[in-house]
C-alpha cells in the first residue's frame, strides 16, 4: 500500500489509542475521589468529592521497620528469679545474724534472696527495713515479693501469695507458713521493694 494510503489508517489508530488513554485516566482520577452525600439548604441529597488521599510506603521502607518486642514485665520477672532464689534457701537453717550461703536469721534471709535476684539494698534489721520502703498497696499486700513485718516489727517474712509466706524460723529454718491465726494476730503490715520498670525493646 503507497505511504499516502497508509497516514489516514495510522492516524485513525492513534485517535482511537489517544481516546482510550484519556478513558482510562479519567477512571483511575474517579477511583482516587471519595464520595460523601450531604444535605444542602433545602433538604435534598447532593454529592461532594473530596480527593482520597492514599499514603504510599515504598518496599524499602516497609523493609525498614521492625516490631516491638514487649518482654515480660519488670515485676514479672522479678518474681520469677526471687521465687527460684527462695527455693534455693528452703530448708537452711537458723542461725542469728546470719546471711547465708547456708544459714540465716529472717532479715538475713530476705536480704539473701533480694541480692540474688538483682534487687540492691543495704542488710539491715526488720525494723529497719520497715522504715526504708513504702507501705504496699491491697493488691501488693497478696503478691511474691512483698515484705511482712510481725511482732513489733522484729520478724520479717517475703509474701508468697494470699495464703502464706517464705521466712526463717527460729525453730524450723527457712519454711513457708501459712498466713493462720498466729501470723495473722501478729501482723504489722507489708512493705513493698520497688522494682523498675523496663522498656520495650525492637526485634533485631
């Protein structure tokens, strides 16, 4: 076919590429609007378009971001440690100003098992102690960990949960007790040992 015959067929077929192009733009403008229905003064429905605004976040980007790992709670784990600790000393016996490995008196005893899971503070007597933290909270009061004082504050007990606590015994060593008529007439309160918190940490 000569060249002249050929331009009105190559020109039809470029009109017709241009219009779908057009088409085609139009739609993916109308998908990028979002459509509301509004009252005008009146009272009828009219339509408003706004632009929808779609955030773009490149692969990269998404590559880039790493979850938070959120670990136990400091106290969670804190319990964990000091309850492995007591059980350590379970069964030592008593010994008057002792501080371990193998023997104890009660401030000794508390003393012993705090070191060991990571809690710092000076050794010092029942009384004493009770004057250095603050007093626990009710739910505290029920929880591994919290310090009961007895008997004028000359005794001294971690709490193990609402039945019972770990202590060091005069006649029976390092034992758990149940918190029965006994313990109960001779409570003078509860002190907690305050412990940090911790931070979440992200995922390497």
């Amino acid at each position: 076919m000569p060249p002249l015959k050929k331009f009105p067929c190559l020109l039809l077929i470029c009109l017709a590429l241009g219009s779908f192009a057009t088409a085609a733009a139009q739609t993916a403008n109308s998908n990028l609007r979002q459509v509301h229905a509004i009252l005008d003064a009146g009272g009828a429905i009219t339509l408003e378009t706004e632009p929808l605004v779609v955030p773009t976040v490149h692969i990269e980007e998404r590559a880039s971001i790493k979850p938070l790992n959120f670990p136990a709670s400091s106290v969670g784990m804190f319990e964990q440690i000091l309850s492995g600790a007591i059980e350590q000393r379970l069964g030592a016996r008593y010994v008057w100003g002792a501080t371990g490995p193998n023997v104890f008196d009660c401030s000794g005893f508390v003393w012993s098992s705090f070191q060991t899971a990571g809690i710092k503070f000076s050794r010092a007597s029942a009384r004493s102690l009770w004057s250095t933290f603050a007093p626990a909270t009710r739910a505290e009061e029920s929880q591994l960990g919290t310090l009961v004082f007895f008997s004028g504050k000359r005794h001294i007990g971690i709490v193990a949960d609402k039945n019972g606590f770990y202590h060091a015994s005069r006649h029976h060593g390092v034992v758990y007790s149940p918190f029965n008529d006994y313990w109960l007439k001779r409570i003078d309160g509860f002190r907690r040992v305050p412990v940090n918190s911790l931070t979440p940490q992200p995922v390497e």
